[in-house]
C-alpha cells in the first residue's frame, strides 16, 4: 500500500510539473489550470465581480485546450444557480437552462455549435415539390453557434409554458412564439386535488427556497 502511495503521488507531482500554474482548492482538488502552451484545461471556478452595473458571479466547469466543453453551471455571488449552459468546441451547443434566483426555471435555449475544423454540417430538409420526401444537404455555417432547435420560456410561478420559438439553424420559423400562458405544458400534469387545497392555504405564505447543491471544491 505504502508503494502504490508514493506512486500515486509522483504521478500527481509530474503531472503538475507539466503545468504553468494551477490552484489546489481546501479538498486537494487541482484547479484552474494552465498548460506550459497557455492554455486553459480541467477543472476551473471563475469568479466575476460586479461591475459598472453588471451583475458579479461564478461559473464552474471544464476547459480542454482553452475551450470550454460540457455542462457549466453558473451563480449569482449569493450562491444561487442561475443557470446550466453546455458546451461544445468553446461554444454553447444543446439545450441551457436559466432559472430564477428561487430556483424556478425561466426559459430553455437550444443551440448547434460548429466543428471549427469543418464547419459543414449535413441537414434533413422536406422536398418542396413532393410531400412527405426529405433530401440531405451539406450546409456550411459561418458562425460559431446559432440558435437550432426549440426555445421555450416558462412562467416562473405556475411551470407552464408561456411562448415556444422553434430556429433552424439560426432562423426563426414562421408561426412559433404564439403559445399563451392559458396552454399548459406537455410535461406537467394536472395537479391532485390534495396539491391544489394546499396552495389555496399557503397563497399568502413566502415561498421555501429550494436551491441545487452547488458542486463546490
């Protein structure tokens, strides 16, 4: 045991020894680290402080060659999750999520980052002259990221959905964006009568705050 110690701890040294600079955080994890090429990569804790009106907070997530890829979540400077945005190739790529700061989601946003390695992006479109037949086509984007998929914005205090927008690669379709606050969402069921005579009760009472534990390090 003593033996596959020390090993463990002369991998740990030399692989530091590869790098220019990195933090250790109060549980020995190793943050914010920065190759000998300059570059950003594991672990890292941003932290942003309020500025010329703008609102200060911290992001958490992974870098790997400067860019950050995977889920990030983000706080306000009070500890309260604002929002969980997901990376690809240093953009944002999927679905981020935005929550208010009781913990309430607000909208949904669904991007398509681009390879910068090959910017082509192949494509089902329908056949505009005959029904119910999709071609493939090759298209090439010229940004980093664009809006692709459907968006939608929620109200905060019922759940429901108040507007979806629906984007093809940067462009919004014709018709989305109409739904109203009266239509409920696909995904929430109606509320037992037990549920409903409890809220009735509790309308004038504050809201229990209910936050996601925070990964810290």
């Amino acid at each position: 045991m003593r033996y596959i110690f020390i090993l463990l701890l002369f991998s740990s040294l030399q692989s530091q020894a590869q790098l220019k600079s990195f933090t250790i955080s109060v549980k020995g994890d190793t943050l914010n680290q920065i190759d000998n090429n300059n570059k950003k990569q594991g672990p890292w804790v941003i932290h942003v402080d309020a500025l010329r009106g703008e609102q200060g907070y911290e992001e958490e997530g992974y870098f790997a060659d400067d860019k950050k890829e995977g889920p990030w979540r983000k706080y306000n400077l009070v500890g309260d999750l604002t929002a969980i945005e997901n990376y690809k190739w240093g953009e944002k790529d999927g679905k981020q999520q935005y929550y208010t700061k009781m913990g309430d989601l607000l909208r949904e946003e669904s991007w398509r980052a681009t390879n910068p390695e090959n910017p082509y992006d192949t494509v089902q479109v329908p056949d505009p002259a005959i029904p119910d037949k999709w071609e493939t086509k090759v298209i090439k984007l010229e940004v980093a990221t664009v809006a692709h998929g459907t968006w939608k914005f929620y109200d905060p205090n019922t759940g429901f959905i108040t507007k979806q927008e629906q984007y093809f690669f940067g462009q919004k379709e014709k018709g989305s964006g109409n739904t109203t606050a009266a239509a409920a969402p696909d995904h929430v069921a109606e509320k037992p009568k037990a549920v409903t005579e409890w809220e009735k009760k509790n309308s004038g009472k504050k809201k229990v705050k209910v936050r996601d534990g925070r990964t810290g390090y």
